[in-house]
C-alpha cells in the first residue's frame, strides 16, 4: 500500500508543446492517502488514463515528478512500482481454469503451494468464485472474465496501489453494484489503495471515498463525492456530477440581489459581479412544485420521465428556460399542467464566468 504524490505532473503526446491545448494532461499536484478509494471522472478524452499509465509507470511523463510513499518514482520500471492494473477488457490465460489464472501471479514470485492455495482461496470466496476455480476460464462470460482478471489484480499481498481502468464496462449491471461494493469491502479489509478511471459518475461516486473531475486534461475539482455534489467548483463539475445534471438559470441584477426570474429566487450578492456574466444553479432535488398559486414563478410541465418512487420533470418557465426537477412522483401531474416552482435559498448556487463564488467573493 501506498500514498500516491503527483507534483505538477504533466504530459504532453507532442514532443515539443507550445502550449495547454498541445497538453494531455495539464500540470496537477495531486496527494492520494495510503488505503483510500480514489476514482478519475470525466468525459472521453480528458486525461484520466493518460494520468493513470503515468502512475502505472506504462508513460513517462513530460513534466513534474511522481512519488510513491515518498520515493521518487518518475522514471521506474513498472514491474519496480508493486502495481496491479486491471484494464478494461479481460485479461487473462483462456487456456488455464480460473484458479491456475489466479495462482499464475503468486507463483511467478515464487510462493509455496499452500500458502498460494490458501491466498487463492480467500480472493475467491470475496469474488464468488469459489465453485468456479476449476472451470476453463474460456468457457465463462464476459463479466465473470473480467472478474478473474479483477482477482489476478488482487491475489497479490504486496502491491502498493491497484489501478482499476474501467474494469465494470464488460460486467451486467446488476453485478457492478455488487463487484462494486466488494471492492469498497476488500479495500476496507486490506487497506490497498484504489484508484478507479470511469466516465459514469453513479459508478465513481458510489465507489471512491474521494472523487477527481476532469476536463480537457485538466483538473476541475478534486473532493468527497458529497462536495463535489453540494458544492461544485464551477458549472462544468455542478453539470457532470448528478443526474439529472445541476440546473442553471439567466439571472438579473435587482439592487445589491441577483436573481433568477425563472424560478424566483435569488441571492444578496454586493459587489461588482456582473449579472451578463452569472448564472444561478439549482439542484432538480432542491426545486419543488406545487398546484399553480399567483405569488410563485410559473412554470409548465412539458414531460414526465416515470423512474418508480420518484419521477423527473421537464418543466419550461415564463421566461422560457427549460430545466428539470426530480422529486417523488406526483401521478396527477402530466404534461401541459401548470406548476408554481419555490426553492430554499440556501440550495442557490451562484456561478461567475462558470466559477463558483460566494458572497465574500462576489
């Protein structure tokens, strides 16, 4: 196990850049504690594998150093870093049965057979693997493949990190929140430290204990799920993280307040923020509707998504902003029936130029 320093670490593919679009990924410092989860979130594209391969020791980086409980790891081999990756496609022996797969790691290391026989039997019974070990692993399913190239990751005693690189993209869905609550349990158990690159923020999110936001090959936030949720650095991490994602509405400026006339709420924002450049945003959990009344915003239903307890509304204002809400299905509400809309003012979000502010910065 390890704590994982990055130290403005950067790269970029060309090997002259000019500038930040030249970069994969832009210069970071990063510190990820000995036995935590950790998960890289953005779309396709932002860096979060290239920055994976770099602490896999698979890239070396253009700039800025990579430490390994405080040992300067930059520039060592892979096999010299004590890392088990798990990609995104199964990779395992389809000639041998799941527990030669398993036993293949301990003993190009050099293990005896019992205690190898014994590690094995511990991964398997986490993994549910157990009435599987002697079955040819070409006969078994996609999801169950990448299971056992999950538990070759794992079997090992000694690694210092395990990098997961959507490793859950081949399993059934049901079986993801399943393997994903037995990695939360294995990393409970034996403190390895975790580090997930996934683009699903449900996945991320119900996964890591800290979550790190991407975009463009830079670093957007870095947090516990929770406050990446409540409050997000700027529009684009308020966007991507929640689903439905955040909503954000035209403000106005009224005196020392910003308001957003769509919903009819606002903020005591003093300063010099421009209302051209702010946006108010709203959580669709924190918006709530009721039967039309003359001293709430109006709005109308355009759509009901059912999902079961709750439902998701696509509502349009008076001012012609489409936006959503998500709250416990009303089924006397449809399209075309109109709403009045009240929010908590302390679920306002106020963003500048995209940026989150608060009223000693605006």
């Amino acid at each position: 196990m390890a704590e994982i320093i990055l130290s403005h670490l950067g790269h970029a593919y060309n090997a002259a850049p000019c500038g930040p679009l030249d970069y994969a990924l832009k210069p970071v410092d990063l510190a990820w504690e000995d036995g935590k989860t950790y998960a890289l979130l953005g779309p396709s594209g932002c860096g979060k594998t290239t920055m994976l391969n770099i602490i896999s020791g698979l890239l070396t980086p253009s700039e800025g150093r990579l430490f390994f409980d405080g040992r300067d790891v930059t520039r060592t081999r892979t096999v010299d870093r004590n890392i088990a990756q798990v990609f995104q496609f199964p990779v395992i022996y389809t000639t041998k049965t799941v527990r030669q797969n398993l036993a293949f790691p301990l003993e190009c290391r050099g293990w005896d057979r019992a205690r190898i026989s014994a590690r094995i039997a511990h991964i398997a019974d986490i993994l549910d693997l157990t009435e599987r070990l002697d079955e040819p692993a070409k006969r078994l399913s996609a999801d169950l493949k990448q299971i056992i190239s999950l538990g070759r990751g794992l079997v090992r005693d000694d690694v210092a990190a395990v990098l997961l690189d959507e490793p859950l993209t081949v399993i059934d869905p049901q079986m993801k929140f399943s393997l994903r609550r037995k990695l939360r349990d294995i990393n409970k158990a034996t403190g390895i430290t975790m580090i997930l690159v996934t683009h699903d923020q449900s996945e991320a999110m119900s996964f890591a204990d800290e979550v790190v936001v991407m975009k463009d090959g830079e670093l957007q936030q870095s947090g516990p799920p929770e406050d990446l949720f409540a409050r997000p650095a700027n529009a684009f991490v308020g966007y991507f993280i929640g689903s439905p994602p955040l909503n954000l509405f035209a403000v106005e400026r009224e005196g020392d307040r910003l308001v957003a006339p769509s919903i009819g709420a606002g903020l005591t924002m003093p300063g010099t923020l421009s209302a051209e450049h702010a946006q108010i945003g709203v959580r669709p959990e924190h918006i709530r509707l009721e039967p039309a009344r003359p001293d709430r915003a109006p709005a109308q239903v355009e759509k009901v998504e059912n999902l079961g307890l709750d439902a998701v509304y696509t509502l349009r204002s008076h001012r012609q902003e489409t936006f959503k809400v998500k709250m416990r299905h009303r089924p006397g509400l449809g399209a075309g029936d109109a709403v009045s809309l009240s929010v908590d003012p302390s679920d306002l979000l106020l963003f500048g130029d995209g940026q989150r502010v608060t009223p000693a910065e605006a």
